[in-house]
C-alpha cells in the first residue's frame, strides 16, 4: 500500500519507522509528504530510526557529514538491535 492514508492507517501500528527525518516535517519531501501523513508519523508509538537528510531551506547544524552508505549500514545495524531487543522484551 502506499499514499497517505495508507501511512496514516499504518503509523500507528508498526513497531519501526525508518526513513530520512524529513518524513517528519509537514509537505517535506519535496512536498510529496502531506502534514496528516508528517502527523500520523511523529504522533506514532513505534521507535523511529531516521536518517539527517533533509531538502530544502532546513538546515542541520551539529552533524558529522557521512557518506550515505555509512549511514545506511548504521541504521541497518540499530534495526537489527531494536528487533532482538523486541524479541525480549
């Protein structure tokens, strides 16, 4: 499924969002994701595991600039914790 109320339907039922962080911010993703889907989102009890990358006029000050294939094998990696954490708990 895909589209907005699919991400609306589902946010609230899954156990993990991963995703660049500006799938938090209301028309981000070049506009392609609506404020109720940016809500749906940040309003969810699932753990999110985002990536800092961000279009447009927001800036992120603070960040070591890593290539984007480091950054995805760490966020594979945080995956795999959080599920064997699932798992006993």
């Amino acid at each position: 499924a895909s589209g907005e109320n699919a991400v609306i339907y589902n946010a609230r039922r899954v156990d993990i969002i991963v995703g660049p962080l500006s799938i938090l911010i209301p028309n981000g993703m070049m506009g392609e994701l609506t404020p109720a889907m940016a809500e749906a989102i940040a309003s969810s009890p699932a753990r999110k595991v985002l990536l800092p990358l961000i279009r447009g006029t927001i800036e992120l000050v603070g960040l070591s600039p890593e290539p984007l294939p480091h950054l995805i094998d760490a966020m594979v990696e945080r995956i795999k914790q959080l599920y064997m954490n699932l798992g006993t708990s």
